[in-house]
C-alpha cells in the first residue's frame, strides 16, 4: 500500500509507463481516509441539519481540502493516464468520464480492467 503511495507522488508529472490495478486504487484508498473528517461532517448534517459544530468543521476544513485536491490533481491525472496504458487503452478514454450520468461508470470499468499490454498503444 505505502508502495503504491509512494509511487504515486515520484511519478507526479510521468505520463509514460504503466500503473497497475493495485497501484490506482491504493492512492485513491489513502485519498478516502484523508478526507474522512469532511464526509463525517457532512454526514452529520444529513441528520441534523440544525448541527452547528458540523457547519463548522466543514468552514474549517474546506480551504485545507481545496488546497490538498490542487494538490493531488495532476498526480491522479497522471496515474490515470498510466493506469489506461496499463489496461491497453489510449489516454483519450479520459474524456468518457466527462459524460453526464454515466462517464464515471464506464471510467469505473476502465480502472479495473486488468493488464493488457499486448496492445501497444501510441502515446502521441
């Protein structure tokens, strides 16, 4: 687990290569348990909307979330890409996830597809 992590963050700016299925998914797994609070928080307020220390944990926390989301944004761009190559698809499969509904299902299968690289595919 803390292997894949680390890769995560040494590979911050590499599109090439590959990450496996184990390599994606760590990272995201450790991202969960970082942002936890603020899920705790908001599921707080779900039931009881008159909860004023939940409002507050959420003003609190959301300059740290938004500045930690810039952060690991272009390192999951880049795992991304690689976990793709890996599945034996072009980087372009990114944009399925931009599809109202149901990009984040197709993207969700893309993700778990497992290794195939028997098919090269162009990195342009």
């Amino acid at each position: 687990m803390l292997k894949a992590y680390k890769k995560f963050w040494e590979g911050y700016a590499d599109f090439t290569g590959y990450s496996t299925v184990s390599e994606y998914w760590w990272p995201h797994f450790i991202h969960l348990l970082i942002t936890m609070p603020l899920f705790y928080a908001l599921i707080q307020l779900q039931i009881d909307p008159n909860d004023v220390s939940a409002y507050q944990m959420i003003y609190s926390l959301r300059p740290l979330y938004s500045v930690f989301g810039l952060i690991i944004f272009l390192p999951s761009l880049t795992l991304s890409v690689r976990r793709l190559r890996d599945a034996g698809l072009h980087w372009l499969y990114l944009l399925v996830g931009l599809i109202p509904y149901v990009g984040w299902f197709f993207m969700l299968l893309f993700m778990i597809l497992p290794t195939n690289r028997d098919k090269e595919v162009e990195t342009d």
